[in-house]
C-alpha cells in the first residue's frame, strides 16, 4: 500500500524513523517510499463506530505525483477483503472476503 507524503503529517505518522525504503515508479517519475507498520481502519456506512481494522505496511510518497491520496495494491488489503472496482462506474464495493466464494467458489482446480 501507497499513500501521499501528507498524509503521514495529517495522522501524526512519523516517516523519518522508518529504517524500511524502496525506490519505485508512480505517475512516470521515480520516488522513494518510507514503509511504516501502521493500523487502519475501514468504517460502516451505517455505523461511524463499526469497523474492522488491520495492520499493514504503509510507503509514505514524499511529493507524491497521483491525483489520488492511496494506492491499495494487490497485496494486503485485497487479502482481507472482496474488493469490487468499477471504473465506468467510479465506484468501489468493499465486503467480506467469504463473499467471493459464495458468488465464484473457492477458485480450486484441483
């Protein structure tokens, strides 16, 4: 998972003791990320005081280039979760990782 510089300032996340770093390509430029274990927290609609939370390695972007604040990936926070994208749409469904078995199976071939 990737996430704007600012972002870290805005929580109170202190990136400068990261010992963890990688060099990667974002919005056709090259950048470093510092990697910091953080939790988050995925709230209800109906309930601003139900959620489920997680810890997850964060690559804070300083000057980050995307016009958008977090990049999820494809490990992690899918792991946890069914994760839906529809970008005709613009929108995004977020439910219970068993939710994919019950429509698709368990994906096993053998």
């Amino acid at each position: 998972m990737l996430a704007a510089g600012w972002l870290a300032d805005v929580l109170g996340i202190d990136v400068d003791s990261s010992t963890e770093g990688a060099t990667i390509g974002i919005g056709g430029q090259v950048a470093e990320a510092r990697f910091v274990e953080v939790e988050l927290r995925l709230h209800t609609l109906d309930d601003e005081d139900e959620f489920v939370s997680w810890r997850a390695d964060v690559g804070f972007v300083p000057g980050w280039p995307a016009p958008f604040p977090i990049v999820l990936g494809q490990v992690g926070f899918p792991d946890a979760f069914t994760v839906t994208l529809n970008r005709l749409a613009a929108q995004v469904a977020i439910e219970d990782r068993e939710v994919f078995d019950t429509r698709f199976g368990t994906g096993s071939t053998s």
